[in-house]
C-alpha cells in the first residue's frame, strides 16, 4: 500500500479488523529490495514516488529505484562483506567470507548507518562499540544459546569461522506438522482464537468486511475489458529481479526484451510469430516484450515473467511506455482484502498487438547521465 500511504496521506484505511490512517512522508530511506519490481500498477507509483521531499536509497546496482532517488548510497554485494547465512529450516550454517574488497565507494549497510549515527551524535548507542564482524560474533553466539536450547550444539564462533560450514543434526525422529496439536489439541492449542483449525472464524465475520467474510467464498471476478489472461510467474533466469542484469538473464531475452509466451491461436490472430516484438497493454499501462508462440499455454492465456528491470521510454512521464517487459506496469494496485492488504499481483487482462513502429533501444542496465555540480 505504499503508493496509497503517498498519494493520500491521512487517509483511512482497514487492516486487520483496524482503522487506521496514513502518514504524511516526506522522506523515504530504503535499504534492501527493491520498490520497481514489487509494486503494481508502476505508471501510478512513479506518480507518487514524486510527492516525498527526499528519497534516499542503498544501493549496489543502478536499479530503477536507485534512478528515482534523490541520494544514492553505494552498498557492498555479499561478495565484499562477511556474513552468516542459514535460516529456520536450513540443515545447514555457512560462513559467508567476503571474496574481494568493496569496490569503489561501496560501503556495509552496518558501516552506513553507523556513520549516519555518528553525524547525528549517537554512534556509541546504535553500534554498541562492535564492528562488522563482532556483530556476527555476538549474535551467533545468541543462536549458540537457542540452538542449545533444541539439543544442538553449535561449536565457538572461531572454530566455525575456520572450518566455514555446520551441518545441523538431523532430528532423531521424523517432524511431523502440528504433532503435539494433532496427539493433545486440548493441551496443545494453536493460536486461534478457539486454539483448533478454524474453517469458519468469529472474529474475520465480526469484522464486518465484504470482501473477506469468515470463511471461504467465490466472488465473480468483473468481466474483463480486455481478452487475454496475463500469468507473471518467477523467472527461471534470476531470482527475482536480482541480476537481470547478468550475462545469463539477458540471454534469454528476444531482442533484449522479456519473453512473453503466447497460444498458437491468439498469435495467428494477431499476425504474431515467433521472436516479434508485442505491445501488451490494457487501461493500467503498456510494454514491449518479445513473443514466443506456443501450445505450452492455452488459448487466450499469456505468460510473462516478472523481475525485467523497469524501463519507461520517458522516465519523466508517469504513463511512458515500458520497453523491456516489466509486467507490473500492467497490474491493479489493489489489496488482496480489507483483511490482510496483501499482495494481488500476477494476474492481469491484457491485450496484444504487433510492434511495428521504430524499436527503441533497452536502457535499464544504463547508469544515469552524471553531471558535474
């Protein structure tokens, strides 16, 4: 919901079974992600990424976001930082050790903000006198304690540094989800308001909301405007949006656009054939993508991936064409419900013709023009 808090401040809005309002931001400070893959309906949130004052953004690419922002702070890759990677449900911990120095003006988000701290007077209180890497010493050492806690022990930080990796212990019996509910529900509650599984729940009926009763139910989708059904999956070539930029994503690409893979049918109508590029538009926006015609989907579907980097033919004008193949150009920004305000991307109607204008060149991967103040 970050272009309605934007666009409408003091707003209501509900969430949860709560009323609330949005706040007036001036000023936006973004480290990590990357707001012009997520967001939908792009040409409305370049809109209302213009209303702050100043946005200020770490950065290790020239992204889009890192484009639309006033201040850009270069930050280090996971090449040129040590880290600890490992997760709930990882078997294993790894010790992630910077291969290379930072490059250039490439700085550790920690050292950023410790930095920012110092300026503002309170760099003792936020860094606690540890380094980077007494960080990661002190907090292994809290997952030391909870791992304990769960009959593992993990060896010292030194010892783990040197030999890199942890291989947890497999658990001596087979996990079974909810067993302790399913063997005792009545000592074992789950966190519902009756402590069962709620097929029907009170408390989402009591809030009232039309579009999110409390139980399960089909609402009738509108009829749509336009004729193609446009599915966005994960891409296969990054994750994300992460490294389009790399060799082996834009490989994929037709004429450095996004494959969009259409039915036999829809082409053949449309005087579509394979490696053309397609303007795919409907009321929200248009792109350009290149067309690989298929029976892999079916008729009237289309697919495209998302993660291209964004890339408007006139960053100035909010409803520019987009010439790479962003699918969020083309998305409603709507939440999934009152309830939860999540995400309803990856579906869209659209509609598709042959490009047969000039084809202008991909800029995305481009670094903006410097200029000397």
């Amino acid at each position: 919901r970050i272009a309605d808090m934007l666009l409408q401040p003091g707003a209501p809005f509900d969430y949860d079974g709560q009323r609330h309002h949005y706040p007036d931001i001036r000023l936006v400070y973004w480290a990590g992600g990357n707001a012009f893959h997520h967001h939908q309906d792009l040409n409305r949130f370049v809109r209302a990424w213009q209303r702050p004052q100043t946005i200020v953004v770490h950065e290790q690419y020239w992204t889009a976001q890192a484009k639309y922002a006033d201040i850009v702070l270069p930050a280090t890759t996971a090449l040129e930082r040590d880290d600890i990677g490992s997760a709930s449900s990882d078997r294993f911990m790894v010790a992630m050790k910077r291969a290379i120095a930072p490059v250039g003006e490439a700085r550790h988000d920690y050292r950023i903000f410790l930095d920012l701290a110092r300026r503002l007077g309170f760099a003792e209180a936020f860094g606690e006198g540890r380094d980077e890497m007494n960080w990661l010493r002190h907090t292994y050492e809290g997952s030391r304690q909870r791992a304990r806690a769960q009959g593992i022990e993990l060896p010292d930080f030194d010892d783990f540094w040197a030999e890199g990796c942890f291989e947890v212990p497999r658990p001596a019996e087979q996990t079974v989800l909810l067993k302790a509910f399913r063997d005792d529900p009545h000592a074992h509650p789950l966190g519902t308001p009756s402590g069962r599984l709620e097929l029907y729940s009170e408390r989402i009926a009591g809030f009232g909301y039309a579009d999110c009763p409390g139980h399960p139910v089909w609402f009738e989708p509108p009829a749509p405007r336009y004729p193609l059904h446009l599915i966005s999956n994960q891409p296969k070539t990054r994750l994300h949006s992460q490294y389009d930029h790399g060799a082996y994503s834009r490989a994929s690409k037709i004429r450095e656009r996004e494959p969009l893979m259409l039915n036999q049918q829809d082409a053949a109508a449309r005087g579509i054939a394979d490696d053309d590029v397609v303007r795919v538009f409907n009321a929200h926006g248009a792109l350009l993508a290149g067309a690989i015609v298929s029976d892999e989907v079916r008729p009237g579907v289309v697919q495209l991936a998302t993660g291209a980097w964004y890339d408007p033919l006139d960053p100035a004008a909010p409803d520019s064409l987009e010439k790479h193949g962003n699918p969020n150009v083309l998305t409603r920004d709507v939440g999934a419900s009152s309830l939860s305000q999540g995400c309803s991307a990856h579906t869209a109607h659209v509609e598709i013709e042959r490009w047969t204008g000039e084809l202008p060149p991909v800029s995305a991967f481009q670094p903006p023009r410097f200029v000397a103040r």
